[in-house]
C-alpha cells in the first residue's frame, strides 16, 4: 500500500449506513482501502430520531470498517439529507468604484458574501453557496467576471440551508458513538460529485437518486447546481407497494422487487387486475408486479418533474437524466422516465474509474464515495498534509491511523 492520505466517510442512508475509507494515490485519484455497511437503526428523513440505537448503529459500522481497512478511525465526514434541506435562490450585488475598473478577487468575494447573508429563518443554516452566474453592468451570464472592467457587480447564486437542530442532533449522535464529526456535505451534492462528469454538468444533466423513503434530485448547467430538492417517496415504498398487493411480508415483498421488479407494463404480458382484489393471495406474476409498481414509480418521477418546474429548463439539458439510488434498479425504470420527461436517461450506481471498487458489495456506494472525493479535493486545495498538519487548519485534525506501519500515520479529512 501506498503512503498516501487516508479519508473516511460514513453515508447515513434510510436503510443502510455505508462507510469508506479511501487513499489518496500520488496522481491525486482516489483508492478504496475497506468498506463496512450496516443496517439502519435510529435513523428516518435525514435525522437520528434514536439517539441511542442511530449511535450504536455507527459504532457497528464503524468497527467493522476498523476491522476491513485495519485502521484506527477517531472520525469522519458524512452526508446530509432529508426534508429539512431547502433550495434558495440569493442575489447580491456591490459597487466597483470610484470609477470602472476592472474586477478583483475582493470584489467576487465582498459579493459572494453578501449572498451568503440573505435573511433566512432563524433555525435554518447555510450549508452551500454556490454562484450561479455574475452580471457586470447588468450584462448577464457572466461565468468568471475577474478582469472584466465595470462598476457593478451582481451575483446569482444556489444556497442550500438545512435546519440546525437536525444538523445538531446529527453531530450529537457521531460524537456519542465515540467519533470525532469532521464535516458534512449535501446527500445529494456528493451523489453527483462522484457520478456525474464535468462534461455532463456543463451540458446540462439531472440527477435523480431514487432512495428507501426519499428521491432526491439536482439540476446542473454550465458547470454547477442550478436546483435540487427531494420527494419524500422512494423504494421502500414500492415495497410496501408489493406487500400490500400481494399480501405478503415486507421481507417477501423486497426481495421480489430486487430480484423480478418491474416498472412498465408494456414490457410484460398482460393479466387481468381482478386477482388483486379478488385473490386471497394473489400469484406475483410479472404482470402483477408491474401493475403495482408502475403507478409508485411513474408518481415519483412526475413529482420531480413538477418539483423542478421550470420545462424549459429541462428541454435544454443536453446530456439528460442520470438515474441512480436502489429504486432506480427495477426493469422499465429507465423507459418510463424517458416518457415522463422526454429526455435521454441512463443508470449509473458507481463512477467509471475507481480503483478497489471491485471489493465493494452490493449496495448505493455513490454517495459515500462522493464525500471522499469532497474530502480529497478541499485537502489538495489547502496544502500538503505536513504544512496544514503543523498549522493547525482542519486538516490537521487526527482521523486514524495504520495499525499496518511502525509509527501511526495521521487520516485527515475535511471540516
């Protein structure tokens, strides 16, 4: 093994928790080293509603991670998600004077702090700001304004809040599991940072995560986030779906979704509807199945449709929908959600080039290893490990060490 960074991340999802340890190699990409998952318990909408049984959750997961990457872990990143997260839309402006001039650093700064300090309620906190697009002299669509001479600047910019107490309850629950919280990203954010391409945002694309009781989704153009939000509809309730039409067990039900679901009844035969209302227990032919899962799935897609709302925004994505999360993986998923918006879609669960992805399980694994991308890329942006160790700044926070080498070696992450 090399002697490169190592990064962890923990991914509270609605039916796992996924935990990665990865190793930055010295081209700068990323190396799984272990992985440990564990199912969810404490946990629902993004927020530990157990303290005590979402902590030992953790532990769990994080033990079995110590035990797969032979490490120590003292902390790590996570995910936020869940219904609390709001969308907004700031703009701000500042005067560049006494005269035109051309455009400094300070000036973008000043702006984008002043979007950061919109009013927003008093529970809510700002967790990303992301311009959009700047104007100079009311000339629009500005992606990089420094240089350009003018006398105003303005800003649009996407911020992302979430709600402080669950932010709160979420940092109470990883420190009474016994670990060090070293930062948090957007669920959603993560997602795409490790699916989607830059050529894909800069295209215009969709991401659609389609997960146990939550859809999450993300609108990219020109390089970065336009919209996102989340549905709270997702696979397990399809499951429940399943269940309740056939009249079985939830575990029953899931496992004939995994193994034989299907979204679309046009790609099976059909049978009559009666036998679901006439049947004590009605067989789970594919027709079946599909007629039950077809009206779940084809609700959670046009919801998200109706929750971005702007159509002509959509119509100009030209490198479509990306379709990802457990609930994307039922055959006919990919054709309804063409016929709903009327664009190219493809399913993608990992990136296209990681290496040790081949010792990862089944499972969503793309949200965690986004965090690590995160994680890596904010640590390459602020220095060597050896100058922002000594300084002080969050990369010098302990995040393990080797049990593998003689003197233990320091895991950093992001803050």
């Amino acid at each position: 093994m090399s002697q490169g960074r190592l990064i962890v991340a923990c991914d509270f999802g609605t039916t796992a928790f996924r935990a990665l340890v990865t190793e930055t190699t010295a081209n700068g990409d990323l190396e799984i080293v272990g992985c440990a998952q564990e199912k969810t318990e404490g946990f629902m909408d993004g927020d530990f509603v157990d303290l005590g049984a979402g902590a030992r959750c953790i532990a769990r997961c994080i033990r079995e991670l110590e035990s797969d990457s032979d490490i120590y872990v003292s902390g790590f990143t996570y995910n936020i998600a869940g219904s609390h997260l709001h969308s907004v839309r700031a703009t701000a402006q500042v005067s560049i004077g006494p005269g035109p001039r051309p455009i400094r650093q300070s000036d973008v700064d000043e702006v984008i702090k002043l979007a950061r300090s919109m009013a927003i309620p008093f529970d809510q906190k700002i967790l990303t700001v992301t311009p959009v697009e700047y104007s100079v002299d009311r000339v629009r669509g500005i992606v990089d304004p420094l240089g350009r001479v003018g006398s105003l600047l303005e800003i649009q910019a996407h911020l992302i809040t979430g709600s402080r107490s669950v932010l709160n309850n979420i940092e109470n629950a990883v420190e009474t599991a016994k670990y060090k919280p070293l930062g948090e990203e957007v669920d959603v954010m993560a997602a795409s940072m490790a699916l989607l391409e830059s050529q894909e945002k800069e295209q215009g694309t969709m991401l659609i995560d389609i997960g146990g009781d939550v859809t999450n989704w993300a609108v990219y153009r020109k390089g970065v986030i336009l919209a996102n939000g989340a549905i709270p509809w997702g696979g397990n309730h399809m499951t429940a779906d399943l269940a309740h039409g056939l009249r079985i067990s939830r575990e029953e039900a899931e496992s004939i979704k995994r193994q034989r679901g299907v979204v679309m009844r046009t790609l099976v035969p059909e049978v009559p509807l009666s036998a679901l209302f006439e049947e004590e227990r009605p067989e789970g032919t594919k027709g079946l199945i599909a007629a039950i899962l077809e009206p779940r799935m084809e609700e959670i897609l046009t919801l998200v449709k109706k929750d971005f709302g702007d159509i002509r925004e959509l119509s100009s994505l030209g490198a479509g929908i990306v379709l990802t999360g457990g609930g994307s993986r039922c055959r006919g998923t990919k054709g309804l959600c063409e016929e709903i918006f009327d664009l190219q879609v493809r399913k993608k669960y990992l990136p296209r080039k990681l290496a040790g992805m081949d010792q990862l399980p089944e499972g969503q694994w793309a949200t965690v290893i986004g965090l690590c991308r995160w994680s890596a890329r904010d640590a390459g942006q602020s220095g060597s490990l050896e100058e922002v160790g000594q300084g002080g700044g969050f990369l010098g926070k302990l995040r393990g060490m080797f049990r593998k080498t003689e003197k233990p070696k320091e895991m950093v992450a992001k803050n």
